[in-house]
C-alpha cells in the first residue's frame, strides 16, 4: 500500500501533454554541446529621424493647430548670479517682502529684484541713467573676510 500512496491520483499527471511540440529533439545532450552557437549580430536600433524646428513660431504653431493640440512654450533658462551691494539697499529688498507679505503677496528676494528690473526697463534711457548716478559707487568683486 505504501507504492499506491506515492503514486499521484491523477491519470493526466502521469501522461505526457498531448500539446508538447514536436520539434523537441530527442537526441542525446553530446550533440548539442558539439554544435557551435551561431554568433548574431545585436539588434540595432534606429533613432527615428530628427525633425527640423520651424523658423518661424507662428509656423510652428500653426502646424500644432492642425494636430489639435495645445501649443507648448518654454520654460526660459534660468541663470544664477551673485553680485555685492551695500547692506541699506539690501535691507530695503527685506522691507520690500514686508510690504509684500502685508499685501497678502509673499514675495522673494529674487522676484522684487526681477520686478525692480523689469520697471527700469519700462524707463527712458535719460531715467535710467539718473537713477543709476543716485547710486552709490562700490568696489565690485566679494568682501574681504575679515568684514563679515
């Protein structure tokens, strides 16, 4: 009885699946290892071609238009810089977040500065070159560090 224990319940264990494929070899595993394997060159892919910019951006849009969808722009490139100024001004950029944030419009050094800018831009250049001989003259460059 203990033979008819190991032996499994089922009749379809014990046959081979009738959906095994014929083309598996029987041959002994000698013949396999005798043959070399045949050497493939690696799939190579093609990058898809590369697509011209439009010259213009009104063409570029209007072949966005046809597709139906949104135009995308940019983001601009952003650019960090140090530069030095006399400790007055740079506590009128601290009361200028102050007034900011009382406005209910938190605000960071860097946008007052762009903000500032941006205004001087809108000047006539008789303006701007007023307002810049009300400054002081600084030496340029970082401050020695016995200073800070």
């Amino acid at each position: 009885m203990a033979e008819n224990d190991k032996k499994p319940i089922d009749a379809q264990a014990t046959k081979p699946a009738a959906s095994a494929p014929a083309t598996r070899s029987k041959a002994p595993a000698k013949a396999a290892i005798a043959k070399k394997p045949v050497a493939r060159a690696a799939p190579t892919r093609k990058s898809p071609p590369v697509k011209k910019a439009a010259s213009k951006p009104a063409l570029l849009a209007a072949k966005t238009a046809k597709a139906g969808k949104p135009v995308k722009t940019k983001k601009p490139k952003l650019v960090r810089d140090s530069f030095t100024m006399p400790e007055g001004e740079y506590a009128l950029i601290a009361a200028l977040k102050k007034r900011c944030l009382a406005a209910g419009m938190p605000a960071k050094k860097s946008e007052i500065l762009r903000a500032a800018v941006a205004n001087l831009a809108k000047l006539s250049d008789a303006s701007v070159v007023t307002a810049l001989r009300r400054l002081d003259v600084i030496k340029t460059g970082r401050p020695a560090k016995g200073n800070q």
